[in-house]
C-alpha cells in the first residue's frame, strides 16, 4: 500500500476556510460571463440558449415543499450598435463596469467576433485586470440596498 502512496506527490497544504472578497467578486463574475459566452455562442449557431436552475415549490395539492428544475432567463450583455456593430457592457449584478473613464461598452465590430472578444474579457477577470473596477460596482450596489 505505501508503495502506491509513494508514486504521489504529497504536501502539507491545507484548505482555507474562506476566500478572499476579490476572489469571491472575481468568480461571480466569472460565472456570469460564462454564460453570456454561453449565450453568444447558440445565438451564432442559430439556437436558444436557456440554462436551467433548481427553484423549491410548495406542492398545491399536499402543501409539501418540491424542488423543481425551471428554465432561467438570461438578458445579453451585448447588442447591435447605430452603425450595425456588436457592442458589449459588463455587468456586475445590476451596474455596469466602467472599462476606462467615461468607457462602458467594447466594440467587438461584427458579431463573429463575439465569441473572442468574451474569451479576452474572461482572462482579463481571471488574471485580475478588472479588481478595482468590480470592486466599485460592488460598492454601488451595496449603496443601493443601505437606503
């Protein structure tokens, strides 16, 4: 059995109990930028993209709590633009991301390049290009629900 254990490489690494609040920001983002990747990518193939989530019912008849899966809307984060060309907002929960001063939208030009231009912004979030950026939307919402 040792023998089998040796072939490992083994460490002393432990589990952190919690992530940091940039790291948590960065994958919710993540998530979401996931499925609008999901998203532009059916729409080029002509096909609906609706992802599914687990909801919990109470049951009309028995009063008894179900879980069903139901299909969840997803709004695009992209459009087409005055003179025809696809843009793109970032969106933390209900704010936009303001890319560069007074900049909240990317030009992707023609919607073949969509695809690339989500799989760009997604390894600018993971490699933390955009911390100071989600940190303030962040700020903002949480504004919103003090009031």
């Amino acid at each position: 059995m040792t023998a089998i254990l040796n072939t490992l490489k083994l460490t002393a690494a432990r589990k952190t109990r919690a992530l940091p609040d940039v790291v948590k920001r960065r994958n919710k983002l993540l998530i979401k930028l996931g499925e609008q990747r999901m998203l532009a990518a059916a729409q080029a193939q002509g096909q609906h993209y609706t992802p599914t989530r687990f909801r919990s019912f109470a049951d009309a008849d028995t009063g008894a709590r179900v879980v069903k899966q139901v299909p969840v809307r997803i709004k695009p984060w992209f459009w087409a633009g005055e003179k025809g060309e696809c843009l793109l907002a970032i969106n933390y929960g209900s704010k936009q991301i303001e890319l560069q001063k007074g900049k909240t939208a990317i030009d992707v030009g023609a919607v073949e390049n969509l695809c690339t231009v989500l799989d760009t912004v997604i390894d600018a979030v993971r490699n933390g290009e955009l911390d100071t950026q989600i940190e303030s939307a962040s700020v903002k919402l949480r504004d919103g629900f003090k009031k």
